[in-house]
C-alpha cells in the first residue's frame, strides 16, 4: 500500500497545468468539445413524444396499456420541453460573454 505522499507525488499533488509528475512534464488538458445541447434535448424530448403517441393509439385501439406507460412518456416530453428551453437560454448567454 503506498503512503499518502507517494500517492501526492505520482498524481502531482493537485495537478496544475504543466507541472512535473515523477520527472515528466504534464501535457495540457485538451479543449472542451462543443456540443450541440438543443439538438441532442429536443431528440430525446421527441422521442418521448412518439412513444406518447403511439401508447394513446394503442389505448384508444382498445389494447390494455398501463396508465403509468404513457404518463411517464408525457412527463418525459414535458421535462424535455423544459430542458429544450433551458438549453436555449443558458446557449444565448454563453455567446453573450464572448
């Protein structure tokens, strides 16, 4: 089992940018991916929205569905709705500061 300061010098006690790990200089950390939030969001909150879809069909068909099934579907549609809207604003204020 290693002592607490070996573990402090193999990980670099704190990791800094550029700081020497056991002799060896530390590479930068790479750039964050930018992503398309709204997009991915709005995927999700449509499929939720099919699937609501369909369940209403099938019920209304008269094939037994849980009542749960299709309240999960409209509550992960809601949800997505909101999450759309969140990543839409926090996106604008993000290009805002720069």
């Amino acid at each position: 089992m290693r002592r607490p300061s070996e573990v402090l010098m193999i990980t670099g006690g704190g990791g800094g940018r550029g700081r020497s790990v056991g002799g060896v200089e530390r590479r930068p950390d790479p750039a964050p991916l930018e992503t398309n939030d709204v997009a991915l969001v709005a995927g999700g909150t449509a499929l939720w929205a099919v699937a609501l879809v369909v369940l209403l069909v099938l019920k209304a068909g008269g094939t037994e569905v849980h009542d749960w099934w299709w309240q999960m579907c409209a509550a992960g549609a809601a949800l997505g709705l909101l999450g759309v809207r969140y990543c839409r604003r926090r996106r604008a204020s993000l290009h805002e500061r720069v």
